[in-house]
C-alpha cells in the first residue's frame, strides 16, 4: 500500500471507532489478518477479529479510542492510543458497572494490498484489570 492508502485507511479506522463499528474496522483487516494484544493474545482472521472489537464495545458502550497522527515507515504504521470508558457490560468474567477506565497504549500496524494485516496492541492490561476490579494488589 502506498503512503497515501495508508493515511486514507488510518483515518477510516479512526472514524470507526469513534463510532463503535466493529463491522467495519474488522472490514479494513485481511480477512486472514492478525490482530495481538494482552487482553485477547493473538487472534488470527477477519471474524475473531471483530468478535474482539465487539467485546470491548459490548463492555464499554461510551468507549472513546483514539490517535495523533501515526508514524508511517514503509507497509507499517505505529502510533500511541488513548482509551476511555464506563464498564456497562461483562469484562474478563466480572460486572462491575460503572468502574471508570483510562489508559494509554501503543500499537504497531503493518499493511499490505487490501487492508492491515496485523495490528499489535501493547498496553497494562493487568492496570485495567485493577480498575474494574478483578485483580487486587497485595501491600508490600
């Protein structure tokens, strides 16, 4: 994909996020596209994909994601990502309505003709894990 495919897709994804269509940004992966984070490990194909994009939306409805411009070198594209939300629905085996997240992240895109063909996720899983109320912290 040239540089200019790249920011055109960019900036769809982006506005698919921001409007909660997990339809669509698993349409901008390969259909056997991979797609890695702590939360879900690695996920191989369009559908496992979305099933993951849905996840998220399902647990935070009012989820906000979203990016600065990327750094673009070549067929990949790295950025660093804000995340916002208010648990409403089932997190990791837990319920915890109305627990506030915040985090920050970094992710790494890598591109070829047709769509992303692997996206890679790196944030403190085990920080929003605390926040919702799974893990505890033991006292020193």
């Amino acid at each position: 994909m040239t540089r200019p495919e790249i920011e055109a897709l960019l900036a769809r994804h982006r506005a698919s996020f921001h409007r909660l269509d997990a339809a669509a940004l698993a349409a901008d992966h390969l259909a056997e596209g991979i797609f890695e984070s702590p939360a879900h490990g690695r996920v191989i194909g369009r559908e496992a994909i979305e099933e993951v994009y849905r996840y998220w939306f399902t647990a935070y409805p009012d989820m906000r994601f979203d990016w600065p411009d990327a750094i673009i070198d070549g067929p990949r594209a790295a950025f660093f990502w804000s995340f916002e939300g208010t648990l409403r629905g089932p997190f990791f085996g837990v319920l915890n309505p109305g627990a506030r997240v915040t985090m920050e992240g970094a992710a790494e895109y890598r591109f070829a003709r047709g769509g992303i063909e692997s996206a890679r996720h790196i944030f403190d899983f085990s920080g929003v894990l605390m926040k919702v109320g799974i893990l505890r912290a033991r006292p020193a």
